[in-house]
C-alpha cells in the first residue's frame, strides 16, 4: 500500500487526507492543531508527531499549508533532509508562484520530485474527493503525480512548468471572486429596485448573466440549496482566504507588469469585507455587506 505523509490538516487539508486513508493508503499525519491530527485519526489516518516522523518513510508527501514561507520553511528544514529520496513531494497550498519554483528548484538539488498542486473547490469538495487540482511539474512526472493526488481529485489538470499551477489557481481566483461581486452588486441592486431576488436568479441563470457564481454558488439564500448562503454563510470558501489569493494575484501582477484593475478593487472590497468582520464568513456574504446589513 502507498504510504503517504500529510502535512497540514486545517479545512482543507483534513477532508483530503481522510479520502486517501479512504482509499486504503497508510496516511501518516500531521497538524500544529491536536484537535485536527485527531479528526483525522477518527478517519483512518494515524498520527505523527512531527514533521519529521510524518515523512521518514512515506512514498509520498502532500502538503497543505497557509503561506509560501511556511511552505520554505517546512521543505527546506523537514521534509529535504529526512524524507527518502525516493519520496514524491505535492505541495496544494495556495502561495506565490516565487515560491513555488524556488521551493522545486531546492528539490531538485536534493535529488526529488516535485509539484505544485493547488486546488479548487472548498471544503465540500475536499470532504468529498472532488476537487480539481492544477498541477506544475515536470511532465515525466506528471503520472506518478496524478495517481498520487487521485482519491481527493474530480479532475486534475497540468498547467505546465513548476510555478504554473500556482499561476493557474491565483488567475481562476481572481475570476471567481470578481464574478462573485458582480452577482452579488446585481442581486442588490435587484432588491433595492423592487424585483424578488429569486425571479431575478430564475431570468439571470437563463440569460447572459449566467455563471458559475450565480448558478452553482448563488449568493442568495434559496435558488441553490447547497451553496453557503442557505446555511448563515459558514464553511465553503472563506473571505480570509479568498482576500488572500487576490492579494496574491495582485502581487504577481505587479511583478509581471500585468493591468489587473478589476482584481485590485475586488481585493479592496473584500479586504473591506474582512475588517467588518466577515472574513471567516463564506466570501459570498459579501453581499450582506452589499445590502447594508451587518456581518458580524
């Protein structure tokens, strides 16, 4: 059986290392959070107590991790001088794409395989095993790494290059929480004017306002009765984390010479959001913030 080390089990990380155990993969975890590393014993992995026990004699490691200099940090002193060389490195954080590359280039000094492996989908889809994963690697390595990420996969795609999954995660956030806005702004806007919200998801969802934010993920509660907004706005995707990735966008725009102006005022809206207090609402409710109303 594969032996896999997992590295960070917050809400996305717990959910996609059940599904390997799931998958009767001997997972060896580990987690800052006590309370993480035992829900994830509670779902057949077994617990490390460190980063160094985790990886020592996986055949894989998967990382999930806040920032790009925990990602450093963790590669560079735990996993580069104590995993065998052998072992196939998957880092699914979201961080800048810098780091991403600095962090393969030391890999493959130390004689590794490496990948950067983020994902879309939130935390439903990470409890569910259906998240999509934009991979940068080398293409021969690519299989090994599809196999590897599988049992918390619907689609996996190669992006290209080592950095270009990263690349590919922080532009299709940016989309995302732009498109968000816009679908909030107009469900606002369609109240204020005295057209049932509901009627307008109904004409909008079949009509050129169609998208993924209003049809999969609507904002307001009813039209779709999995998405965050039937349930107070709590799990999904975070408002913390969504600011997060469009700062991260923002940077790499900077440093590209990209015009990005439609991100750079989503940052600011939802850094708005976030000091009102709903950054650890689902990044929907934005549009409570959008209305008026309170979001603390």
């Amino acid at each position: 059986m594969t032996r896999i080390a997992f590295i960070g089990l917050g809400n996305m990380g717990g959910g996609m290392a059940a599904n390997q155990a799931k998958d009767g993969r001997v997972v060896s975890a580990f987690d800052l959070s006590p309370a993480a590393v035992d829900k994830a014993v509670a779902a057949g992995c077994s617990a490390a107590g460190s980063v160094v026990e985790a990886v020592r004699e996986a055949e894989v490691v998967i990382t999930m991790l806040p920032a790009g200099p925990h990602v450093r940090q963790v590669y560079a002193e735990q996993v580069f001088p104590h995993a065998p060389k052998g072992a196939l490195l998957i880092d699914c954080s979201t961080i800048d794409v810098d780091s991403a590359r600095a962090v393969a280039a030391q890999a493959r000094e130390a004689g590794f395989r490496f990948a950067d492996a983020p994902v879309s989908g939130g935390t439903a889809a990470a409890e569910a095993g259906t998240l999509a994963f934009m991979v940068g690697c080398d293409e021969p390595d690519y299989p090994a790494i599809e196999h590897a990420i599988s049992p918390m996969a619907r689609v996996v795609f190669r992006a290209g290059d080592h950095g270009a999954g990263q690349a590919a995660k922080i532009c299709n956030n940016m989309v995302l929480g732009i498109s968000m806005i816009g679908v909030c702004e107009a469900l606002a806007l369609a109240e204020k004017l005295g057209l049932d919200p509901a009627k307008f998801f109904e004409i909008s969802s079949q009509s050129s306002g169609q998208c993924w934010s209003l049809t999969s993920y609507c904002p307001w509660p009813g039209p779709v009765p999995t998405a965050p907004s039937n349930r107070g706005y709590e799990g999904g995707f975070a408002t913390a984390m969504m600011l997060k990735d469009l700062k991260l966008a923002q940077e790499a725009a900077a440093r590209a010479g990209a015009a990005a102006p439609l991100g750079a005022a989503a940052e600011g809206l939802y850094a708005l959001f976030d000091r009102l207090g709903g950054g650890g609402k689902d990044f929907s409710a934005i549009l409570e913030m959008l209305r008026g109303r309170s979001v603390a």
